[in-house]
C-alpha cells in the first residue's frame, strides 16, 4: 500500500511524505525539524525512519531544517546540481556519500521505488519537481512554477496523484501588503502559478486519465483554501472532468492521507 501526506505546504513551510511497505521519502524539509517531526509522529513515523530525501529546490521555505537534519541523522539527500551547489553556499555541508545528485529527465531505479526529475521554472537554480513510481502507483509533485510552457504536461507522468501548486488569485495578490517587487516577482516568469492558470493545466492532464489531485503552496495573504477549490472545481466541472478526485494541502499541518 502506498500512501501520501502533504506534511504542510505554503509560504512558509512545505514537506510532504511517500510511505510503502519498504520506502519512506521525505519531499521537501521546511520549518523546523521539530515541527516536521511531530507532523511524522502523528502519522506513526519518525524522521529517523526516513530513507530519503528529495529537494526541490533551495529556498528556505523548502529546506530549513536541512542542516539539522544532516547534522543528527544518516540520510542521503536527493537533488539537482544547482541546488546542490547552492545548499553547499548556504554553509549546509553533508557528507558527499550523502549528496545523490540527479540529472533532470531521466529514470532513476533507487531499489523500492523509481524517481525521474524535471526542470520547474522558479527563481533558483536547476529547481526540480518529482516523478515517483512506486509499488506500481504514479506520483508527481510540482509546485514554485512560474508559467506553465509548452509541453510542461509530458514531463508529467502521474496518474495515481498530483500534488500541485495553486498558490495565489491575482486580484488578491495585487491588492495585498506586499511589497511591489515581491509581488511582481510572484507573477513573472520565475514566481508562483495563479488558481486559474492551475486549474485549466491540471484539467488538461485529468482529460487523459489523472485520478487523485492536491492542491498545495497557497499563499497566506493572496489565496484561501476555498477560492483555490472553487476555481478548480469549476474548472473541471465546466469541462465535464467529474471523476478526478481532488484535495487541498494545509498550510500549517497534515492534509488528508491519500492511500493508492
């Protein structure tokens, strides 16, 4: 049996985990590493527990409890080059049998389960998301994409489960107290996915078979849960997609656990 928690996932923090009879795969370590533990306890897991871990990318939001983590614990960490790189000049130092890098766009046979990445575009170097299969089930997580390009859907392979980005609505985002540079960062090229540019993307993957959908990364003060539902639901109603299920993420504890 495979399952999936987003552990939380939004501005400030997101990590989420991939359980199987053999794997336990931490995507993404934000916040602090007691709070990512006790989010693992209330699912019966520890962080000692884990087999792996995938980094995404490098900001802070996704990786805070990284150097702790490498500190206290044996696990081999899993990203780009770029991320690498940039995790090394943040003065986060692992033993280099620790550091796996992984090469966008190819396969992965890691023993229990198969990982492929693929380029996201977001304002840091070489950001990835994730491609799992594992126990026969097709995973994907992708979220910090600036814009949808073209063929960004073939780099997709979930069928089981996507957990991803709808993180701002563009009225709200324009009308908040951020900063103007802060905001016109989310909204370029390299920044976050609106709810609409989200919804009409994974719409299109539901028409060619994705069964279970996960919204994740809302923002704290241009989303809210049921604007990111509502614009996704009616989305797919209006293109007559009834059979995908969908869930949202919880910016600050566990989302519902999806079993596959």
């Amino acid at each position: 049996m495979v399952s999936f928690t987003s552990l939380y996932s939004g501005s400030r923090k997101n990590a989420s985990l991939i359980s199987s009879e053999n794997s336990d795969i931490l995507i993404d370590c934000g916040g602090s590493l007691k709070s990512l533990n006790d989010q693992l306890n209330r699912l019966g897991k520890d962080i000692s527990e884990i087999t792996h871990i995938f980094i995404t990318h490098s900001h802070s939001d996704h990786i805070a409890a990284l150097k702790t983590i490498i500190n206290k614990h044996d696990i081999k960490i899993y990203a780009s080059l770029g991320t690498h790189e940039e995790i090394f000049d943040m003065g986060i130092n692992m033993h280099k049998e620790n550091r796996v890098v992984l090469y966008p766009d190819t396969w992965y046979d890691l023993g229990t389960f198969s990982v492929c990445a693929f380029i996201t575009p977001h304002d840091t170097s070489e950001p990835f998301g994730y491609n799992f299969e594992i126990e026969g089930k097709k995973i994907t997580l992708a979220t910090d994409i600036g814009f949808i390009f073209d063929g960004f859907e073939n780099k997709i392979t979930a069928k089981d489960l996507l957990f991803f980005e709808s993180n701002h609505d563009v009225e709200m985002l324009k009308k908040c107290n951020r900063p103007i540079h802060i905001i016109n960062r989310i909204l370029g090229k390299k920044g976050h996915l609106c709810n609409c540019a989200s919804a009409e993307f994974t719409a299109r993957l539901a028409k060619h078979g994705l069964k279970r959908l996960m919204l994740g990364h809302l923002s704290n003060d241009a989303n809210t849960a049921d604007l990111a539902l509502e614009t996704t639901r009616k989305c797919f109603i209006d293109n007559n997609l009834t059979e995908t299920e969908i869930y949202l993420a919880s910016r600050d504890g566990l989302s519902e656990t999806i079993f596959l």
